[in-house]
C-alpha cells in the first residue's frame, strides 16, 4: 500500500497527459447541434431562382433531405460544390440549398457556372433562417428525416470522406427508418 | 513635469485608440438606461459561436454582428433576460453561454473543483494526523531501552 501511494502522483501525471494529449487531436469547432431531435424551423422565403414562389418548411417534408447552406461569399462552399453535385444523383435523398446572406445575382451566376445540384435553394438574404438552424457559418448540412427532424447538422465541406465516414450511415439508417414506416 | 503629463496624456491616448478599434462600431439606440445595461450585460455573457473565446461584445465576425441585432431586438420587444437566453441557447445550445447551466452533463465542471479542495483537505488532515502515531513507533521498547543502557554505560 505503502509503495502504491509512492506511485500515485506518477499514475496521476501519465493519466493526465492522456487526457490532454486526447484533448489535442479534437476539434473544438466541432460543436453538438441544439437542434438534432427537433422538427426543422418554420419558415417562409422565396427560392433563389423564383422570387415569386414561397416555400416553407412543409415543403422539405416526407423525403430524407439535406439542407445544404452555401453562399458565394464562401470559399469552401466552392470546394464542396462538385461533392454536391454527387450527392444530388442519390435518388433516395433530396438536396435542397439554403443560401445565406448572398447576393440574389451572384448566387444565380454561381449555380449557372458551376451546377445547380439543389432540388430548390431558399433564398435567405437577411440569415433569419439561419438564425432560427443555429448557422454560424457556411457551408454547413443539415440532415433531415422524412418526418421533418433534423438529425444531424455538419459544419464544414463535405467531400467523399466526410460524406462516407458522417452521412452514408445515418442516411442509410433513415432509409431504413422510412422502409418500416417509423 | 510637464513631460510627465505629455506621456501620461500620449499613453492615454494609445489606450483609448486601442479601445475603441477593439469595440466593434454599431450604434443602437436604447428607451432607457436599464435596457442598455441588460444589452451590455447579456452581449458580455453570450459566447461568439464562430470565434470561440470571445464574447458578442468583443467580436467583429458576422455572426456576432447578427446576434448583437437579434439580441437588441429581442431586448426591444420586451423580453426577459430568461427568454433571450432561451432563445439563443435553442438555436446554438448551450456552448453559447459562458456560464454553463447546472446540469447533469456539468456537474463535473461546478462542483469538480469543490470536491478536488475537500480531497486536498482530507489529504492533508490525513497526512497531519498520521505523524503522532510515526513518533509512537519512535520510543524504545524495553530491550531496547536495557540496550541502550549498556551500550551508553559501555563508555
């Protein structure tokens, strides 16, 4: 007993290293989303490219959705883009984009130049949507079910690893989900 | 003694200059005292959450700008302190606050250091008790005090 206590503070550094050391390789940006769990926002804009056509949230309803947010203004979203691109030939999701806090025209040019992957973007030029998901950046994508809950929110770009490694599984989970008719 | 008041002048100067571009540049106008001092308070409590370790008072980021225009109206439709808190932590959870909730998930933060002070002390009352009963083993048993004895007697 004697000796063990001698070594106490020897086992306590070591444990404490391991803990810091564990601390190092995570991403403190990497935050939960207030929202898993809840029903997606109400809201109630127009789309990028029809300014005389409202969508609100019961439009996203009854497909596995992703909500992609991206605005020109964003540099990684140009990145993620072609990955989009990809994503959107899953005929088993439906990739809408919110764009945020963008400039209507400029948005219009991007998806003209590049492709436009989304089934819709919901044009949300003051962020009040954004606001009401917890964005504080772009890009970021959101999984929604077919009920309407939001079950994942991912910051960041997505490319080829992100997408197999976060969102393969759980879109494959809410396939399944949908299959039973939970 | 005049120098001493220029340099004092000069260094108050770069003080306030520092200041003010370190304060981000809106105006909002408030109906009265209190209201200002809840915005300022509440901006000094919430978390940025783009850029972490600063509060909505100290950050320039768009977001922070946002939440500063959200928080001020909230303020201006007559909500409570509770409710804006609630606002913001259901949108962006509770990393937002600077002073986390007591909850399951924070105990170890609030009372953690509680309990590591009241192990220090056990320690220590430990360790202090322990030394009577180290000089207990310290006085001589008998044969060794006869031992002794002769061993001093030998001289």
């Amino acid at each position: 007993m004697g000796k063990l206590i001698r070594f106490l503070p020897l086992i306590l550094v070591i444990a404490l290293g391991v803990v810091l050391y564990r601390g190092l390789s995570l991403n403190p940006q990497d935050m939960p989303s207030a929202l898993v769990g809840k029903a997606m926002p109400a809201f109630s804009l127009v789309t990028l490219n029809d300014s005389e056509k409202t969508v609100s949230q019961t439009d996203l309803v009854g497909d596995i959705v992703l909500v992609n947010v991206w605005a020109t203004w964003c540099p990684t979203c140009k990145y993620e883009h072609p990955y989009l691109v990809d994503v959107a030939k899953d005929p088993q999701v439906k990739l809408y984009g919110l764009n945020y806090k963008d400039d209507r025209d400029a948005a219009k040019k991007w998806l003209e130049h590049y492709e436009d992957p989304y089934v819709f973007s919901i044009f949300d030029e003051e962020g009040t949507l954004g606001l009401d998901l917890g964005v504080y950046g772009a890009p970021e994508t959101f999984v929604i079910d077919h009920h309407g809950v939001i079950r994942k929110r991912f910051a960041g770009a997505i490319d080829t690893r992100v997408w197999r490694r976060e969102f393969e599984p759980l879109i494959a989970q809410l396939i399944e989900e949908k299959k039973q008719g939970k | 003694m005049r120098l001493i008041s220029i340099f004092i002048l000069a260094f108050a100067l770069v003080i306030g200059v520092n200041q003010a571009s370190a304060s981000p540049v809106e105006t909002f106008e408030f109906n009265d005292e209190v209201t200002k001092i809840r915005f300022q308070a509440l901006s000094k409590e919430l978390r940025c959450p783009k850029c972490q370790n600063q509060n909505l008072a100290d950050s320039n980021s768009p977001i922070a700008q946002d939440l500063r225009k959200e928080l001020y109206e909230l303020l201006q439709q007559g909500k409570a302190d509770s409710e804006i808190v609630d606002f913001m932590v259901s949108r962006y959870g509770e990393f937002v606050l600077y002073r986390p909730r007591v909850s399951a998930l924070t105990y170890v933060l609030w009372f953690g250091p509680v309990v590591l002070i009241l192990i220090g002390i056990i320690v220590v009352i430990v360790v202090v008790r322990r030394k009577p009963a180290d000089k207990k083993a310290l006085v001589l048993t008998s044969e060794q005090q006869d031992k002794l004895k002769d061993l001093l007697n030998d001289k």
